[in-house]
C-alpha cells in the first residue's frame, strides 16, 4: 500500500513508543487478529488465483496498539500484513498511526483532531474496512467499499477534525480529513487507461474527505452523508504519444442509512461518483484502429478529444438484511449493483463501440451468509454470493487484454478469525 | 359452586407466583445494575442514554465528567442479559461496535474487568466510572443507578 522505507520508519515508531519509558507510566492497549480465508470463484479471479479450485490465498492480519496520555491526548496505530488484494505492491502496511488531540469537551459536545496517517471515513463502515473481522459481512460489498480502490480510500497522511453535538434524541458527528496518499499503480492500471500507460505509482495532490454522521441510538436509525474529492495526476506515455502529465479529480459523495428494530437490521448505501481527465493538458495525437477500442474507451474518448469535462456519472446501492441471533449468529442477505457510466448502465453502448463485452462496465452481486462467534476470541463467517458482471473484479487479477471474463460467476468464501 | 369460587384458588396460586418470582427477581443477588460513583449526581439511566454510552456516542456525564465504561466479557450471562434487557441489543453487536471504533483509531473502547469485585475497585478509584455490579456486591462509596425504559 505504501512504500516499505515509509512502513518500517512508521513501524520502528509504534515499536520504540510500545517499548519505550513511557510504557512504565501507563500501559499500552494491544489488540490483534489473524483471518484466513477459503475461497473458490467460479470463473473470474477474486482475492487472488481463486479460481484454482479452493483457494488460501486471502490471509488477513493486524496489531493495533493505543496509548493515552491524560484525557486529552492519546495515540493509536495499526500494522497489517494482508495477502489477498494484489493492488498492493507490498504485504505490510501501516493502516493508520495517528495522534489524537482533544480539544475541546463539553457537557454535550466535543471536538479535537488527529494527525498523522488517518482513517478516511466512507459509509457506514468505511473506517474499518481494512480489519477484516469487523467486516459486516462475510465478504465485505464491493459496490461502496471497492476492493479495487481499497488503498486509495482507506487512510490518507493529514489531518482529521471532528466533533460531536448531542442533542436530546439525535447526536450529530462531523469529520473533515485532508491529507496525502499514495495511488498504487496497479490502481493507476486498473482505473483509468489499462495496460496503456506505464505502470506508475503517483500521490495525490490534493484529498478532501466530509462525513456527517446522524444518530438516534433509542430508535436504533443511523445515516451517514460522506464526500470524497481527490485530485492526482498520470503519466501518459503511449507508444507513439507525446508524453505528459495528465491531472485527474475524482468526486464520490456517498448516502447510508442503518435501521435495527428488535432483531432485524437493514443497511442501505448508495454511492454517486465522477471521474474528469483534463484532457486540453494532455495535448495528445489522436489514436486510431483497434487498439483504441481494446481499452476503455468511455474514458480514452475523453483524452483524445481534448476536452476538460467529466467522464460518465458512476453510481451503485448496496442493500443488505440480516437477522441476529441471541446467541451471536448473524445471518444476511445481501444485494447490490454498481455501473461505470450513468448513461450506459449494462454496457450496451460500450459494447457496441468498442466490442468488447459490455459485462466489464457493471457488476452485480446476491450474497448469502453468517457471522458467528464460535467462542470469545474466534469468529467464523461464510458468504455464497452470484455475480453478474465484473466491473467489481481487480484488473491485476484479470487482464481484459489477455484473460476472457465471465459475465456470470459464483463465490464461495470461508473465513475464519482469531481476535484478541 | 359459582365460577368466581371455582377459579379462587387458581387466582391465588397465579398471586403467590408473582409474588415469588417478583421477590425472587428484586432480592436476586447476580441481578446486574448500574453502578456509579456515590458522588455522582446522576440519579438515573434512560434507555437510549445507556445505548448511546455504551455505543461510544455519549461520553460525558451530566456533571460535566468524562463516563468510563467497565464491562465484564460479553460471554458473562448476567450482564448479557441485563443488555438485552436494557438496550435491546445484543452484546457481541456492541463488541463489534467497540472493535470497529477501536480499530479506525477513533476511541476509546470500554475497560474490560475480569471480576465484579474488580469493577467495584476500578469504580471507585476512577471519577465518571460506570460499571454492572451484582446486587450483592454493594459498598457505600458507590451506588446503583435504575436504567429506565
């Protein structure tokens, strides 16, 4: 996710503080978890070669350790090695390591910041997202919390703000993040232009996060409003092309909303975004013959014609319902759809420019599955889950260019963590 | 013999079963409460103020003092019951809860305490303490706060 000198020069720092003096004063809070995961995919590749008829290659761990100092000061940070998700160019990585600084509390509200590497949040449970164990569900939904984008959406080197407003029935909580991340280029590929571009890995410039959080705890209703702007810029050299520097803002504004009555929970999230390639900036020849249309063409037309305007509205909605358990079984269900182009939801259009099949440009997914807690420290968690489409899928995963996918696929995954 | 006679002692048997189980219940020495500080004003928890503080959403007291949560494990069948009871949530929702809050980095999760008694210690050494304490557990320095549906 990050480069290792950058991983080590962060982890050295968890270390020294977790021995360090200070330790003597007060404790340290250590938490962890192992997950392996057992995964089969019909056809396509998901986590890895799970194609292979049963695969191991998901294999999630962490360490997170938190400290106080006083009851304003306090700091917390999270190493990870994870092994399924391709997009990242290294296995170990430091989720989030940050100081959290409370400035200000009252009676009914409260307000402080963070620095350091901060967690963006994103929907409901956007801010964990990379802990496995605390997914809601078996295989977290990839049509708000994109597997493909994980690292780009999960923690950014800046600055966090919050407070909180109780109010008599509601509370109110407000986050601004603003910071610096690094793309992985495996998310540069995959993204925007394919195998196109040289592999690269760039930051960005600017990253603006906003999350509104509504709450009534007595009715059990939460919703969430979050808006994510970044802007980053590519290199773009095709054999052939003038080379350049090409900037790229990308916008998402997300909508969720959580309901529990009794023993029932529905969460509901929708998600709108745009991706704008400033094109006029490119001042590139323009290409001709199949190899245009063997790329995504929806956002190559944007570069060649040499206009700034946004690529294709994409959208999606996430719906799931579980029922729980006394004794700790969640059980789901879950539905969920997601396209690149507003316009041109199934990828007709797409198709029938391009020929290429239209089933890369939308995915939809029907999920069933638990969560069970098999005793204090170990949980279990199963999904079955029917696809349609593969916008979803990792490119590093699949190639288009040199893999055939499959518009209709099955996943079956296993997972099972021990927590502490 | 007239119905209302025929039914009297049916009516009595249902009377001495409340009155049993209703003895039994309040005199129920593993029964959980709320447990404060004495010197804390509070005299009370409604429902969805005891969700919001043990979903980390409210952290302040009334008196202006930061509320530290001590919780025995959620396996503890007493204290599993008094939240399901009291909250109508289940208590491995609020550990997923505490452990998605913990790690995102954005709070403090509960103190967990392995025994009562050394909730009872942890109450009274630490201002804004909240613990669940068993009847029998009681002591002059802290206090029981009924949770009001």
């Amino acid at each position: 996710m990050f480069p290792v000198s950058i991983n080590s020069l962060l982890l050295c720092v968890l270390m020294g503080l977790a021995g360090g003096g200070w330790a003597a004063e007060q404790p340290w809070r250590f938490s962890g978890f192992a997950s392996q995961g057992l995964s089969n995919t019909s056809d396509n590749r998901y986590f890895g070669k799970s194609d292979d008829r049963l695969s191991f290659d998901f294999f999630e761990a962490g360490l997170l350790a938190e400290r106080d100092w006083g009851e304003h000061l306090s700091l917390s940070g999270k190493l990870a090695y994870r092994a399924p998700y391709a997009i990242q160019a290294e296995h170990l990585s430091v989720d989030h390591l940050l100081l959290d600084y409370l400035a200000v509390e009252r009676t009914h509200w409260y307000a402080g910041l963070r620095l350091g590497r901060v967690k963006l949040g994103e929907g409901l449970y956007g801010s964990s997202r990379d802990t496995s164990y605390t997914w809601p569900t078996a295989l977290m939904n990839d049509i708000i919390y994109s597997n493909k984008l994980l690292p780009l959406y999960l923690a950014t080197d800046g600055i966090n703000l919050y407070a909180q407003r109780d109010f008599s029935r509601w509370s109110a909580a407000l986050e601004l993040t603003s910071g610096r991340s690094q793309v992985p280029g495996s998310a540069v590929e995959d993204q925007l232009f394919y195998s196109l571009i040289p592999a690269q890995t760039t930051h960005t410039d600017k990253l603006i996060n906003s999350r509104l959080e509504l709450s009534n705890p007595g009715s059990g209703s939460r919703l969430v409003f979050t808006w994510l702007y970044l802007e980053t810029e590519f290199d773009i050299s095709f054999e052939g092309l003038v080379r350049t520097i090409t900037p790229v803002h990308i916008r998402q504004l997300s909508l969720s909303f959580s309901q529990q009555w009794r023993s029932w929970r529905i969460d509901v999230e929708a998600v709108q975004g745009s991706n704008t390639v400033f094109a006029s900036q490119a001042r590139v020849e323009p290409l001709s013959g199949p190899r245009v249309c063997a790329i995504d063409c929806s956002q190559l037309t944007e570069i060649l014609s040499a206009e700034d305007r946004p690529s294709g509205k994409r959208g999606g909605y996430n719906l799931s319902l579980h029922y729980l358990y006394p004794g700790g079984l969640d059980l789901y269900l879950s539905v969920g759809e997601h396209w690149d182009n507003n316009q041109d939801k199934h990828g007709d259009a797409f198709e029938a420019g391009t020929g290429l099949p239209g089933h890369i440009k939308y995915s939809a997914s029907y999920g069933l599955g638990f969560i069970y807690p098999l005793a204090s420290h170990w949980d279990i968690a199963a999904e079955l889950r029917y696809n349609e489409g593969t916008s979803a899928l990792m490119f590093v995963d699949n190639p288009v260019l040199s893999e055939h996918l499959s518009k209709h696929w099955m996943q079956t995954f296993l997972r099972l963590t021990y927590h502490f | 013999m007239p119905i209302g006679q025929q039914q009297a002692p049916f009516r009595l048997f249902c009377l001495l079963l409340c009155l049993w189980t209703g003895l039994t219940r309040a005199t129920d020495p593993q029964k959980v409460h709320i447990a404060v500080a004495a010197s804390n004003p509070q005299s009370s928890v409604s429902r969805s103020e005891l969700i919001a503080i043990l979903s980390l959403q409210k952290r302040y007291w009334d008196n202006g003092e930061r509320i530290v949560i001590l919780v025995p494990p959620i396996t503890n069948p007493d204290f599993s019951q008094f939240v399901i009871e009291h909250t109508g949530l289940y208590p491995y929702q609020l550990q997923r809860r505490w452990d998605r809050s913990r790690f995102a980095g954005r709070g403090r999760a509960p103190i967990k305490v392995s025994s009562p008694e050394e909730a009872l210690q942890l109450l009274k050494s630490t201002p804004g303490a909240l613990a669940f304490l068993p009847s029998l557990l009681m002591d002059t320095e802290v206090k029981h706060v009924p949770s009001l549906n």
